[in-house]
C-alpha cells in the first residue's frame, strides 16, 4: 500500500475528537499496522481521539494481537464478541461505543487506507453531517468486480439510494446522526440499512473519492455463494421493513 498525498488541515478543520472504528475478523495480516497508523492519522485531524475495535470472534491470532495494542496504549479500545455475531452486529456494536463527538470506520482488512481519513474531515461540517467514500477504482478480482457492482445496482434499485458507492466502508458522521439509527441487519446488508435510515432523516452526505487496494491478507468474508444468498434475504427483509411494516 503506498503511501496517498499528503492532505493537511488548518486549526479550524481539526475535530474536537474522533473514534476510529474498525471492525475485525481473522485480520491479524493488517489491523496492527492500521491500528498504528490510525493513531498517526489521528493526531493530524483531531484534538483527542480513541481507536475502537470489535473483533468478531477471531481464530487466526487477532485477537491476541489486538489485546497486546490495547495493553501498550490506553486510546485503544477492544472489545472482544462472544461469539460470531456477523458483519452487521459487528458494525453496530462498534458505532455504539464511540465515545466522541465524531466517528469514522472502515473495515480491518487493509483495502482501504486510513491515512485518507484527512480528505473526509475536510468536507465534514454543519450543513454535511456525514461524508461517505467512494472507490477510485475497485482493485480486486474480476468476479468480485462483477458482484460488487450487481450488489451496488441492486441496492439502489431497492432503496432508492443516492449515494454514488453505498458498498465504500469508509466513513466518518457526527456521533449525534448515529444515536437515532437502529441497526439490525445481522450481515452485509448493514451498510444499506445504514445508509438508507441516514437519507431518510434528510441529512446532507459529502462524497469523497478514496483508494481501494487489493486485499494482502487473507480473503473475502462477504463475497461467496452462502453469505450472497443471506444478504438477498436480508434484502428483502430490510425491504418490508422500511416500505411496508414501518409505514
């Protein structure tokens, strides 16, 4: 992953403070260095900061590295789930925790750079509660390229979205869009939920291009046959939920 160009912020961009959420399962190959990194990238945009972790019940060796990172620093915050929960309770849990009065997340796995942070708080404010990233271009395998944009389609198709990449987990809100929403998707279908319940309050949402990279570590745990089949449902259920039951 290189390095993106340098973005720097003037006293009156800097946040009061920010939790930098990131959700982890079996990513023991990239959430050090993110964690490290995020605590750089931190400094620059905010006057204090925490860094939050939910690991989803990891079997590869995360989570004894994550409890380590939480030992030497004291802003570094685990949180460990009992069990596997999924990507949706996961993200839930996490934008729960954040204790500041701004929050960003992506994912653990590495395919996004934290170090890109800056370009989001530079478009956060008053009049934008909420600044959601969308891919450059996406760096990964042709089938995974083809999903993705069927999955993108089809959200929008449904729900009516009007963000340009609503599958982008790179996002910073004020804390307070957060505190209304109930999440409840349990998987992938989160980040539609999440996005949907957001532009149905009539918040103002920035867009950001952001890089996406190639995964360096480990695989996919959203893009195979059994998860695919259980967003479809989540889908429909998420469907009827905010179309036909809460009306």
């Amino acid at each position: 992953m290189s390095a993106p160009p340098e973005s720097t912020l003037d006293q009156q961009q800097r946040l009061p403070g920010i939790s930098i959420c990131f959700p982890c399962l079996n990513d023991l190959g990239t959430i050090g260095t993110l964690v490290l990194l995020a605590g750089k990238v931190a400094q620059q945009v905010a006057e204090d900061y925490e860094i939050v972790i939910v690991d989803d019940e990891s079997v590869d060796g995360s989570r004894e590295l994550l409890g380590e990172l939480a030992a030497d620093d004291p802003r570094v915050r685990v949180l460990f789930n009992e069990r596997n929960q999924g990507y949706g309770r996961t993200i839930a849990r996490l934008l729960s925790e954040a204790r500041m009065p701004y929050v960003f997340y992506t994912d653990g796995d590495g395919q996004y750079d934290v170090r890109e942070l800056p370009l989001l708080v530079q478009r956060i404010g008053p009049d934008t509660p909420v600044v959601n990233g969308y891919k450059i271009t996406r760096s990964d395998p042709w089938f995974r390229i083809l999903l993705g944009r069927v999955y993108h389609y089809t959200a929008k198709l449904m729900f009516g979205l009007r963000v340009r990449d609503v599958d982008c987990d790179f996002r910073l809100f004020q804390r307070r869009t957060l505190e209304s929403l109930d999440l409840t998707c349990n998987g992938g279908a989160v980040c539609v939920e999440l996005v949907k319940k957001i532009e149905r309050q009539g918040l103002a949402i920035a867009e950001v291009p952001v890089h996406h990279y190639f995964r360096t570590y480990g695989k996919s745990q959203f893009f195979n046959l059994g998860r695919i089949t259980r967003v479809i449902r989540e889908f429909a259920t998420l469907w009827w939920t905010l179309y036909v039951r809460d009306r």
